[in-house]
C-alpha cells in the first residue's frame, strides 16, 4: 500500500517529478560515464605495451622516454649508438632486442623504423600481438607496414605508395617523393598508438637520412637502380645491408628471466661509454597514470557534485510538495497513520526518483557508449568497452541510491514532524 | 458510554494562557445521533481532534468507547483511531489521485479490522450500497463529482466497522438536494449498522435527521468566557 501511494502519488505530481528525474538522470549519466571512461581509460594506458622488460633510450626522464617511445608524444631528446644497441642485445640475459627510430613522419602520422622482429615480439593488452589484417611485415627498404588508424583514414591500400616527410613539418627533401615507400601490410586494430604509427625497416630511415649529395650510400642506390630499372626491390635489398644505422632512437628488450629486470637495468643505466636510461614500462606507466589521476580525480569530484546537488534539488522539490500536501498528511494521520509512515512515504518516493533516474542514466549512458564507440575508437584510440556492470558501477549505483536516501531524510524528517503536530485545527 | 468527557481543558502551546476546551462533563451514549452545532471559531475542530487522539489534552479525562485515549501512547492512539473510528469531513475526504477502491482500502490499511480475503468483496458491496456506479470504482476521485466523493467518503469511514462515526460539517460543500440524499444515505447506514454517530454542523436545517442537538457554546465553557 505504501508503495502503491507513492508511485501513485509521484505520477500525480508528474510535471515537477519529471524534470527532477531529469536533473538527476543528467547527475547519474555524468558521475557513472565519467567513472566506466576513467577506468577504460587507464585500462587502455596500461595496455599499450606488455610483453616488453625494458625500454632503453638517450637519457632523459622516464616519462619522457616512454612517451616517445610508446605513445609516440613528444620527441626524443638525443639518439642512441648502434653499438650500444648491439652491445646490450648481445647480453646473454636479453631474449630479444628490438631498435626503433623515430622522427619522420606521413601526414601527421608517426612514423617508426624497426626491425621486422617487431612484429612478432611487440604485444599490447593481456600479451596480445599485433596481427596483420591484410599484407604482411616489410622486407625491402621501401616497403610500409601502415597501422589500422593510418590506413583507414587515409584511405590507402596495399600496394600504394607514399612518402616520408621529416619531422613533423612540411617535407623539405626531394629524394622522399622520388623514392615513396610502397604499402606491403596493414595491422589490425589494436587501440593502441600502433594504429596510428607507419612501420619503415631502420633501413628505410637510413634511406631517408643519408640522402646528401656526397653521401655514398645514394650513389649506391642510384647506381644499382640504373644498372637494373626493373628489379627495384631487389637491389633496395642489396643496398640495405650497407644502409647500417648509425644511430636509433630507442629500443625494447625482454629478458629470459624477470629476476634480471633490475640488474640489467642497472647496467644499462651505469654504462660508461654512453649515458643511456633504461626503464620498465609498467613503472613507467603508473607513474604516467599518478599525473594523469590528477585530473580523473578531479572529473571524478565534479560529478559526485553534481549528484549531490541533483539529490539536494529532489529534496528541495519534495520539501516543497510536502507543504502543498499537508491536507493529504492531514487526512493519512485522521484515518489512523503514524508519523512513520508519512517519514517512509517521502523516503521511498526519493528512493523511486533515485532508481528511474539510475535507470536512465544508465540506459542513455549505453546507449551514448554504443553510438561513440567508433568514433573514440578512431579519433582517441580508446577502446571504451560496453560492460558499464563492473562491481565498481554496482557500488556506485547503490552509493547514489543510498545517498540520495539520505538526502531525502532532511524532507522525510519534515513530513514526520509536520504529520505529527499537524491536527485538523487550520482546516 | 461511547465518549465520556470530564474536566477537559485544552489550550494550543502556542498560546498556553488562553483555554479553547473548558468542557466540565459530557457524555454521548451508545447509538445516539448527535448534532453539535457550533459556529466556526468556537473550538469545534479542535474539540474532535481531541475526541480523535490527534490532541493532547492538557488537563482531565477523555473516554472514547469505555478506554482513557488521553492515556494511550500517540502509536496506540494512531491504531485506535483507525480500528474505532470513522470519519467524514467536508471536503477533502479522499487521497485524490487514488481511485475509491485504493482510498477506501488504504483506510483499511491502517487497521486491519476486515480481513484481506473479504475485502474487495467488503468494499464492492459498501460501494454499490452507496450507488456509486461500477465504472467510476477506478477512476481517481478527484474526476468524480463532490457528492459521489462525499458518498465514498462515507465508504471510506465505514470499512473498518467504526463503533463511531465523526461526521465534521459533511453536507456544506454539497448543494441541497446531495445534502439531504447523504444525510439519508448516512443515516441509513449508521442505523443499519448501529454506529454512534457525532454529527458537527452549522447547518440547523439538518436537525430534524438527529434525535439529539446540543449547542457546542453548552458544552465548552471555554467558548463562553472568551466570547464575554
């Protein structure tokens, strides 16, 4: 009975009722959108790399160094020698070593020359590694394995051919449009900065850098391709074991056994010939996420402000109706009411314009994620799952429905007392 | 004795010094129809939230149905109130977004005095004796005329079987004709039923319907001395 006459009496007062659940439903969309993409969110940063121990560059601070290196942010402060690099991959510890250089770029796009073991060693999320979803991995010095995101949006396909720039400007050297680089693979997605990364052979970098007029290595490649006009791809792989870097940006290591990680980081780190910083991603990360908290924790705080604000404005309406009800309390107390029921009555109504709103909230907070889902995919590299029914947004649901209960209390103690000490005498 | 007052004072904690309930003795017997009239302003409302425990009484005895309600805790009065008595006002006698199914049994609610296997048969049968058509049974009251709802009203008091019925100025939102149909209506009714009944009214052309008429400015000598 008790909560057929509340339901019964928020439908009576539906106009006032509704844009109350609205304020709140906005409240429930924002608090609980805000906490499912913090979390994906960090999810997602914590996924961009795994499966790699070590990430080795010029030394600067860690976070520099796996913003460059991982997120492609920023840029490197200073290279690191091959010789560093062989020396350190031939640690009889280190299981693989995979070099990266960077610096180049293809339409805003990153671009990374490595070594073609960096698509079978690289892995993101729980261990994944990068799949081709068409072509396979570079094997000539022109050839361009394109992320998910590049060949997507810029529409090309296999076979195409494009062309480097240097840095991220305008491309200032003529040999890149006469030697475009030719579309061998594409990844799949991975929702990570892979998708938005070309992949070059260090060679092909070389190729680019090394394109002076004395450089020798040029004559080489114009020579070889006079001698032979048709088999280009052939002679580019003639010329790239002369194309040795003499330097690379950064590389990735792992390790045959975890219980090195400190002592090999430890050694790259006092190396007396050339100031390397070694770092391990995950500490990396978490210490990248410790900055970005900041700012979730704020967006968090906000939202939760919002809520209360919402549930002060349901008890503020509620609190008003209750003075437009006294003839309605008046005749509940006359035909035997106590107090009580009139304190749970106002209770449960709060808690009912709590629970549709949460169930609103919910549903468009849903239904928002499945009509962004692509679009945060494609522009952010976030993969925001749909699984808003984490125990943590449980928690939160029943947080805001206990919260607005108790918000509610202050008309609920209202409706008690004025029940109370309310007789027929103002009839 | 259906009530029985002795040496009631009453004064509002708003204002202690003035005395509305001076009402040295008066009593109302088993059966008896009873027409107070008293003009507005004369304690008249405040004597029956006195008589249906919503008041505390500052000073003597009030005995409705043979039991001290002045003694009883406010839980007690809320349930004795509902078991005992019914009541019919002049207006707003109805929650008015329920229908007169939904008011009748929420009253029912409160008490619990009729089963809730016979109670939709309980209320069918008080509803059709009241000539409320069928298809206004779900709609919400406040679509239905003054007189039909007053007619639920009565409905309404009467579901719990009251051994008494306070009726506080029924008929003066209804026109003369509704007025004399719910006074028959009521009459019938308590008759039937053999409930007291403590009829409040202004209205002196009701007189004739009631076997008892007393002036509310006889019974409360708080009224007499605040008019002097």
């Amino acid at each position: 009975m008790l909560i057929k006459l509340a339901l019964k009496s928020l439908h009576d007062r539906k106009d006032s009722i509704v844009l109350s659940i609205i304020a709140m439903t906005v409240s429930v969309f924002v608090l609980l959108g805000v906490e499912h993409i913090r979390h994906q969110t960090k999810e997602s940063f914590a996924n961009t790399v795994s499966g790699v121990d070590i990430i080795v560059g010029a030394r600067t601070s860690s976070l520099n160094l796996l913003l460059y290196s991982v997120f492609k942010i920023g840029s490197a402060s200073n290279n690191i020698s091959w010789q560093s690099f062989e020396k350190v991959a031939s640690n009889p510890q280190v299981k693989w070593a995979v070099p990266i250089s960077l610096g180049d770029s293809h339409k805003g796009f990153r671009v990374l020359g490595t070594i073609p073991a960096y698509f079978q060693h690289f892995s993101y999320g729980k261990k994944h590694k990068l799949l081709f979803k068409q072509g396979q991995a570079f094997s000539n010095v022109f050839d361009v394995v394109l992320g998910y995101q590049v060949a997507a949006k810029l529409g090309y396909q296999l076979d195409d051919k494009l062309v480097l720039a240097h840095g991220i400007g305008k491309n200032s050297f003529s040999l890149h449009a006469e030697k475009p680089f030719t579309v061998v693979g594409v990844l799949a997605p991975t929702g990570t900065p892979v998708d938005h990364t070309l992949h070059v052979s260090l060679q092909g970098i070389e190729a680019i850098h090394y394109t002076g007029k004395n450089n020798p290595y040029s004559h080489q490649i114009d020579a070889s391709k006079m001698h032979n006009h048709h088999k280009e791809a052939d002679l580019t792989t003639q010329v790239a074991s002369h194309l040795t870097p003499k330097s690379i940006t950064a590389f990735m290591l792992a390790l045959n056994s975890k219980m090195s990680t400190f002592k090999v980081q430890r050694d790259i780190n006092n190396d007396k010939q050339e100031p390397l910083l070694a770092i391990l991603p995950g500490i990396a990360l978490s210490e990248l996420w410790q900055i970005m908290g900041v700012l979730e924790s704020t967006l968090f705080l906000v939202s939760i402000l919002v809520f209360i604000s919402a549930s002060l404005g349901v008890s503020a309406m509620l609190l008003a109706s209750i003075k437009q009800r006294t003839r309605e309390i008046q005749l509940l107390r006359v035909i035997g009411a106590p107090p009580l029921f009139l304190f749970l009555l106002i209770q449960l109504e709060a808690l009912f314009i709590a629970m549709i709103s949460c169930a609103l909230g919910t549903a468009i907070l849903l239904a928002s994620l499945s009509l962004t889902q692509d679009y945060l995919a494609s522009y952010f590299s976030l993969q925001i799952s749909m699984n808003i029914f984490t125990p943590n947004t449980l928690m939160l649901i029943i947080t805001m429905l206990v919260t607005s209960a108790l918000v509610a209390v202050i008309p609920s103690i209202n409706g008690y007392i004025k029940s109370k000490k309310h007789s027929l005498s103002d009839r | 004795m259906i009530i029985d007052l002795v040496n009631l004072k009453f004064s509002y904690a708003e204002q202690p010094s003035s005395c509305v309930i001076d009402i040295p003795s008066w009593s109302l017997s088993a059966g008896e129809h009873t027409l107070i009239h008293g003009s507005s302003g004369s304690g008249k409302s405040t004597l029956l939230n006195i008589l249906n425990g919503l008041l505390s009484v500052d000073s003597g005895h009030v005995k409705v149905l043979d039991q001290r309600i002045d003694e009883m805790t406010n839980r007690q009065r809320d349930t004795f109130r509902a078991n005992n008595i019914g009541y019919v006002f002049q207006q707003f006698n109805l929650i008015p977004y329920l229908d007169a199914i939904d008011n009748i049994q929420l009253a029912n609610y409160f008490s619990k005095a009729v089963s809730q296997s016979s109670l939709s048969k309980e209320i069918k049968t008080l509803l059709q004796s009241l000539n409320i058509p069928e298809k206004d049974w779900k709609k919400p009251v406040r679509t239905l005329s003054i007189g039909q709802q007053q007619r639920i009203a009565i409905a309404r008091a009467l579901i719990n079987k009251p051994t008494l019925i306070i009726a506080d100025e029924p008929t003066s939102s209804l026109d003369q004709e509704n007025s004399d149909a719910f006074m028959k209506l009521l009459m019938a009714l308590v008759n039937k039923h053999e409930i007291t009944l403590l009829f409040v009214s202004h209205d002196v052309s009701l007189s004739h319907y009631f076997s008892r008429i007393e002036l509310l400015s006889d019974i409360n000598h708080a009224g007499n001395l605040h008019a002097n």
